[in-house]
C-alpha cells in the first residue's frame, strides 16, 4: 500500500500528509505496510483545484517517482479524494515506470460537479 505523497514543501507546511494517515490506519488495520518513500512528488505542482482536466494532466506530468522497492509487486495506491484522475494516473505512471507489475487505486472521495 502507497500513499500519493505530498510535496516536501507542502508535508512542512501541513505538518501531516493526509493520504498517508489513512494509508498507514487501513495497512494497520489490514495487517499490511504503507511504507513511506516509496513514491515522492518530485516537484511542487499547482493546487488542481480551479484547473480543468487537461491543465491537471499537465500539472502532475512527471510530478513523481517511484523506487525499485515497487518492482514486481502489486501496488495500492491510496488517495484521499479522485476527480478527474489525473494525480493518480501520473503516480501510477511513476510506480509502472519503476517496475510495479499492477496499480490498484483506493480512494476515500469522489469528487464531481453536477451541472
């Protein structure tokens, strides 16, 4: 289990990683780890809130890496809240990249606008 990190800059501003809380409460209660580093946001991004789906995509393109500890092992990848997909899709991009031999998703929200 891997949380979608937080930039460095933002983690110290917050002083927690919300993703990561409920990363490490649900591998707790699932006898698992969600170990930390395994993936890192590797530049600081702008909020995606306000962007519309192609400015998110371009926002998180190659925002993150992931090591080799992810090679050959099935990965879910926690994240509070999934919109349009574009963060999760970049992470998992990372943790592919890094040999991950499949990426599952797992949110706690949808978020959605209804029009």
């Amino acid at each position: 289990m891997v949380a979608l990190p937080l930039h460095t800059r933002r983690y110290h501003a917050r002083k927690y990683d919300q993703a990561q809380l409920l990363a490490g409460a649900l591998a707790k209660h699932l006898g698992q780890e969600a170990p930390v580093g395994w993936l890192t946001r590797t530049r600081e991004t702008l909020r995606q809130v306000g962007l519309s789906e192609e400015e998110r995509a371009h926002n998180v393109d190659g925002a993150f890496c992931a090591t080799s500890d992810v090679a050959q092992r099935d990965v879910l990848l926690l994240d509070d809240v999934f919109t349009t997909g574009a963060t999760a899709r970049a992470a998992a991009m990372a943790l592919c990249a890094a040999g991950a031999s499949r990426v599952e998703v797992l949110t706690l929200a949808r978020a959605f606008t209804l029009t």
